[in-house]
C-alpha cells in the first residue's frame, strides 16, 4: 500500500521535474522557454513535497524530490545571483526605482507612498493608465525633471523617466519597441535610463514578437556610450531566451531576481522575476531589493548602481 501511495504522490512531481527538463534542454522553442520562466515557483514546490515525503517516510520520493531540488537550484541560481562586480562600499550610488504600475492600476496614493519609501534618485515607470493622466504632479513630486509623456501615444503603455538631476529625452523611434530613453549628469557622471515593455509571449502572441523588439532595443543600445541602465517589464527571467539575449548581445549584466516580482498577490517564494534592471558592465548593482506595494501586479524594484571597480593594469 506504502508503495503505491508513493507512486501516486510522484504525479504532482512531475510538473517541476517538467519545468527542469524543459530548463535545461535550452533548445529555444517557445514551449520549453515558457516552461523555464517558472524554474523559481517550481523549486519552491519541489521543497514543499520533499517535506511531504519526509513526513510520510516515502524514501524513494524523497531521493526523486532531491535531485529534482538541486537540479532546479542550479538552473535557478544564475538568476537570484547572476554575475557582475559590486561597486566599493564607500563609492558613490544612485537609486532606481522601476515598476510596472498596471494600466488598470487606480491607487495613485499608493503610488506616490511606494515611491516616497524608497527615495529614488530616478524613476522609471511603465504601464501607466488613465487614471495617472492628470496626477503625475502628485505622483511625481520632488522629481522635476522628466520625460513627457503627452506624446507616447498609446494609453496602455505610457512611461516616463523622471529625475532630481537634468535629464533629455532622446531616441524616439518607430521600430516596434515601446522604450523611452534619457541621458542626464549623475552622482557617478553621464549615464543613459532606459525603460521598456516587452509583449508577453504567452498566450497573447508568439515568441517573435519579443525577439524582434530585443533587436530593436539592441540596436538602439549598442551605439551608445558610457553607462547606461535598462529597466522595466520584460516578461521573461534573465536566464530564458529573450533575457540571455539580451544579456549576451549587449554586454549586460542583471540585477539579482530573488524575491521575484509577479505576480504581485502570491508570495515572494510563489512569484518569478520578470520586471528586470540590466547594466551595462561599466556599472554595478550594490543592492537590489523589492518597494512597497504599489497596487499593480507587479512588484516595484529599487536598484542601488554605482561604478565597477576598475581593475589594475598589470605591469
């Protein structure tokens, strides 16, 4: 009987096991990097089971449950701890508070209070809906420097980048990519803010669509010189294949996925990181963290960048 109970509560195994599989084939197709948005969720299922067999004495689950565990870990790590320098404890910062703030999202109070816990130096906002239309003076007071948002056209996507310092709006294009780009005169010198939204893949479009806008946006970084820092709503974690993309073909490094940012009403073991912050290898992330809750699906991310290290020259 022991046995075949075994056997019975193997079945909920196998969507995690599935999710491991799909991650490490790494293959590209649409279905498998859909799967492999979800490695972090998964990994906490799987220790929620490997607790039920160790409660019910289920040896052979328990080894199973193991290796699918540490399986999942190592694919999951490069996201919640992704490479790249720190910058010198006693060198200069700046905060980035970046969030998707949801079209439907009516709270602007919980906005402002958002954003006035982390005292950012630079705002990067995405999906603001109507009801911030005639509020951004409210939403965004203390920060007198930014973007104009009149002209984005399209409601259900607005953004904005704001500032303390003097930022320029610059690089508007009709290439398929929503994004807004500014240059400013920071605490660390010249740098470029950048913040997009990539469609989803699932269900509402294939997988192209992403892959068209990540050239898009490639084309539009990599002429670029100094700093420059990319935030926003990308719908995919760092290691999937719009995030490597991204990561490899433009020399960027990411900030840290733990805890993860969506959807905003599970809790953060439950949520996977697709609101990403990436730096160009220039710059270092010090400290990552999530905002308070700002009534939107997402979770807001507050990054604290400042310069990498410069490396000695050997002699």
């Amino acid at each position: 009987m022991k046995f075949f109970l075994g056997l019975f509560l193997l079945i909920p195994l196998g969507v995690p096991a599935a999710i491991l599989l799909a991650t490490l084939m790494n293959n590209g197709h649409r279905w498998t990097d859909i799967l492999a948005q979800f490695t972090s969720p998964a990994l906490i299922g799987t220790g929620i089971l490997l607790v039920t067999y160790l409660f019910l004495r289920l040896r052979l689950n328990q080894l199973i449950a193991g290796l699918v565990g540490l399986g999942l870990l190592f694919v999951v790590w490069p996201q919640w701890a992704p490479e790249g320098g720190r910058p010198a404890p006693e060198a200069p910062i700046i905060r980035v508070y970046s969030a998707n703030v949801w079209v439907r999202n009516t709270d602007v109070e919980a906005m402002r209070r958002s954003i006035e816990a982390a005292d950012p130096d630079v705002i990067l906002l995405i999906e603001m809906g109507p009801a911030t239309r005639d509020q951004i003076d409210t939403l965004l007071a203390g920060y007198p420097y930014r973007t104009d948002t009149s002209v984005q056209g399209d409601l259900l996507n607005r953004a904005i980048i704001a500032a303390r310092f003097p930022i320029e709006e610059f690089g508007r294009r009709h290439d398929g990519l929503h994004a807004v780009m500014a240059r400013g005169e920071t605490p660390l010198g010249p740098m470029t803010f950048i913040v997009t939204h990539l469609t989803r893949p699932w269900p509402f479009e294939g997988q192209y669509g992403q892959i068209s806008q990540v050239t898009s946006l490639t084309a539009r970084v990599t002429p670029l010189e100094g700093p420059v820092v990319i935030a926003g709503d990308f719908n995919s974690v760092t290691t999937g294949r719009i995030g490597t993309m991204i990561r490899e073909g433009m020399e960027l490094n990411a900030a840290p996925g733990w805890p993860g940012t969506w959807p905003s009403q599970l809790p953060g073991p439950g949520r996977i990181t697709i609101d990403q912050v990436y730096v160009t290898r220039d710059l270092a992330i010090r400290d990552r963290r999530l905002g308070q809750r700002n009534g939107s699906d997402h979770m807001p991310v507050i990054t604290e960048i400042g310069l990498a290290p410069v490396e000695p020259v050997p002699e």
